[in-house]
C-alpha cells in the first residue's frame, strides 16, 4: 500500500465504519421488509439500487483518496452490487405477495457474507497499517519488518524472485540535533522519508529500523537494479534542503547506504546484517556513498 499520514489513515477507518453502519441499517431495514411484509422501498426495487442506498452513495462519492486508490476497493464496490441484485430479486417476490424459496435467501445471504468480508478486511488492512506505522516519519516500524521479509524469502525460494535490502544511515545526525533541537531533527527524517518515497514504487516499504536508520525493501529488484535505485536515492537525500523552523540556517544532509539481497540460502536475518555491515563500509569509505555486497 502506497504511504499515508497516520491521519490520513484515521480519517479513512471513520469514515468506512460510518459506511459500515449505513448498511447496517439498510439490512436491518431489509429484514423488517422481508419478515413484516411491509411496502418496500422503491429505490430498492430500482436495477441501479446500489447506488441510491447510504452505502452505495458514500461508495460513490467517497472523499478519502486511501480509500478510492485502495485495490480491495473496486472489489467492495463489484460484492455491494451483486448482493443487491439478490436482494432487488428477495424484494420484488414480496412486493408481488410470493413465496421467497431457501435458495434465494441463500443467495442473497452468501452474497451479503461476501460483501461484509471485503468491507472487514479492508478495515484490519488499515488498522494493520496503523500499528505498523511510524507515527513521526509516516515510514512502517520493525513490528511488521520480519514477517514481511520472511513472505518474500519464501517467494524467493519458490519462484526465484528477487528482493533487495537498502539499509540507509543519515550521516553526522546527532550535530543536527545538537544545534537546531530535536524539532529539526524530526523535520530532518520526515523529509527524508518523503523524499524516499518519491523515488520507491507504491509495493517497496520504508522500515524505521533505528533512530535515524532506515532498511528500504524493494521486492522485484535485481543486484543491478538495486544499486542504480540506492544511488538515486544517495544523491536525492544529499539534494535536500531543509529549513530549521526559527532558523534561517538551511541543513543538508547526506546518507551512507548498504545493499544486500535477500538470498534465499540464507536466513532473513543474516540478509538484514550483511545490509547493515556494508552500510557501516560506506560510512568508513568516506560516508555519503553506496555500497553493496556483490
């Protein structure tokens, strides 16, 4: 999932769980219909139904950009309309006063089942993301590291697939915080990171692994690919100019970059070490610089 503030992604879980209970509502109403026998809605009964409940007019008009970007998005949208469609049919039997038989209502309940699992599942994607999150940089934090790294080892060793590890030093960070104040500091990794993420595709993942540190994972990538992305990414961090707030004083900063693949013949861990060992070579050679292990 491409990166989102941490307000970004509140403001989308409120908003889809208040679409959560619009359709709750419309279901109670639903079964107060079909139990009842009472006049039905006519929007209901209209082909396009899906888009006139609350639900379908949120989905419509949604405001959230995480939300109308998200992939398990469209599928929402495709489950609420087949449910509909189940339900328009389950409405009109009663509207013409006939018998509603097991396998519609199993239809209709399959089809509702299925929709309540794309909404549930794209809520814990996002609480997911949000404890995974770095509240200060907007980058993931280690709690979520090595599980992800162990799915793509194992992909590595069934299909061969590449992925490349970049463990990112700031150089001389401390002197930042020493004379501008851990404020400009903290402006220092969050620019950093949204420099970062201009550069990586919307599936690489930024990890805060240390206070200054970052391990960039870039699934897809070869050794080549891999390091002509780490200078990139060198260069672009050292092209920063960040403005202390209450200073007039302009820092820049630079950043010592290691590379490493994910070997399959090896354990992730060690993978993760070797990345780290020759970021600790580039910041001997003279920092602000890559190095790789190939």
């Amino acid at each position: 999932m491409p990166s989102f503030t941490m307000q970004e992604l509140q403001s989308a879980i409120a908003e889809l769980d208040q679409a959560i209970f619009s359709h709750e509502q419309w279901y109670k109403s639903l079964l107060r219909i079909l139990i009842s026998r009472v006049p039905a809605e006519p929007a209901d009964l209209r082909p396009d139904a899906h888009q006139h409940c609350r639900f379908g007019q949120w989905y419509e008009n949604v405001s959230t950009a995480l939300l109308r970007e998200h992939p398990a998005f469209v599928s929402l949208g495709d489950a609420h309309e087949k449910m509909h469609v189940y339900a328009r049919t389950l409405l009109q039997l009663v509207s013409d006063n006939k018998l509603v038989a097991t396998s519609q209502l199993d239809q209709f309940e399959n089809a509702l089942d299925k929709m309540r699992l794309e909404i549930q599942s794209l809520r814990l994607e996002l609480s997911e993301v949000i404890q995974n999150q770095d509240p200060l940089t907007g980058a993931q934090n280690r709690a979520g590291l090595l599980p992800w790294l162990r799915e793509q080892h194992a992909l590595s060793q069934r299909r061969g697939q590449h992925c490349a590890l970049t463990m990112l030093d700031l150089d001389h960070f401390k002197r930042a915080n020493d004379e501008y104040g851990h404020l400009a500091g903290d402006k220092v990794l969050i620019s950093t990171v949204q420099c970062l993420q201009t550069i990586l595709r919307p599936y690489d993942r930024i990890y805060r692994y240390g206070g200054e540190e970052f391990l960039l994972c870039m699934p897809g990538t070869t050794p080549e690919e891999a390091r002509e992305v780490a200078e990139r990414m060198c260069h672009a961090v050292a092209a920063q100019r960040i403005q202390p707030d209450g200073f007039d004083n302009i820092l820049q900063v630079t950043a010592s970059l290691g590379v490493a693949m994910l070997d399959p013949s090896r354990p992730v861990e060690a993978s993760i070490e070797i990345a780290d060992k020759t970021m600790y070579e580039a910041k001997k050679s003279g920092r602000n610089r890559v190095v790789t292990e190939y």
